[in-house]
C-alpha cells in the first residue's frame, strides 16, 4: 500500500453558510463519499482530518454540533483519524508525516474543505515533503472571500474563482496533479 486518500474537514458547520457566506461545488460532499467508497473497496487508507477551532464562536469549535463530521464520513473506519488547529493536516495530531513514513506510503490524494485553506495548505506541504499529491478539485469547495488588502483596497473573490485559483497555483507550482473524481474511481 503506498496511497492513502485526506479527507480535510468534511465537517457540518461548513453548511452554516450564513457564517461562510456563498459556496460553490454542491457536488462536492458526494464527491468524497465515492472517493472514500473506492479507497475503502481496494483496501487503501483513509486518513479523516478534523479542524477543532480555538474560537468558540465558530460552527468548527469542538463543543459546537458543526464539529461533526458529514455522515459520508462519519461512516467509513478511518486507518487515521487526526484533528488539527492550523490549516495544514501535517500539523495535525497525531503526526501525519510520521504516520504516512511509517507505512512507505509516498502518494497521497487529498478532497475536503476549504479548496483554498487547508486542502491546499496541506497539498504544499504534501509537495514540499517529496509527496506525489494530487488534488481532486472537484471533491473541495470554498467560500466566497472579499477583504481589504494592503496595497489592493478591497478583493473580492467567487468561490469558483478560489477554487479555480487553487487548482491553477497548486498545478503550475509543480505542489500537485489537478484531477476530477471520476479519473480517481
């Protein structure tokens, strides 16, 4: 076994857009349940990734029903269940990085939540630490962003715009491949 499918923080509280605002890819969540069907049909690990918030104003914080995780996969026996207070699963706990080197697992896929924040994140890490990554954009979403910026004024971003970004970046970076579920299963 030398593959094992992330799945970043497919966690309730994502739904609570009127906290996240817009989102994009309403096929995002089935999307990871066939990921996660197929890995748990060839035998293949599934490492869960929660984020547990510090703030406790966030859908995320452990005490808030958001923190659970969607039923798809909730569902599946994960070979490593990790929580996370950062953007990058390899800041998890337990180690993710010492977990994968410990099974000679060198290729990693990775889905979930937030396209642009933590599935991206951990796929430039995932890059940087001699992974082969690849990203199944069609298997993420985000959320619209718009912030003043130093220097910018005010951007403001679309979901797909993000996600579209990311895919982009992640590629042309050489941190990850960009695939469609479909090309996975």
């Amino acid at each position: 076994m030398t593959r094992a499918l992330l799945v970043i923080d497919m966690q309730r509280g994502f739904d609570d857009l009127d906290f996240w605002g817009p989102t994009a890819n309403p096929d995002c969540e089935a999307n990871v349940g066939a990921l996660v069907e197929r890995w748990v049909a060839d035998g293949e690990p599934v490492v869960v990734v929660r984020h547990d918030s510090r703030s406790e104003g966030s859908p995320l914080h452990p005490a808030s029903p958001g923190n659970a995780l969607v039923d798809v996969v909730a569902a599946v026996e994960p070979a490593l269940f990790l929580t996370k207070i950062v953007n990058s699963a390899f800041y998890g706990d337990p180690d993710l990085h010492a977990w994968l080197g410990e099974r000679g697992i060198r290729e990693i896929v990775i889905c979930g939540i937030q396209t642009n924040m933590c599935v991206e994140t951990t796929a430039r890490m995932a890059g940087n630490l001699g992974y082969d990554v690849t990203v199944a954009l069609d298997a993420t979403r985000t959320f619209d962003l718009s912030a003043e910026v130093a220097g910018l004024g005010v951007v403001t971003r679309s979901a797909a715009e993000l996600m579209a970004a990311t895919g982009l970046v992640l590629q042309q970076g050489g941190f990850a491949r960009i695939a469609r579920t479909a090309d996975l299963i």
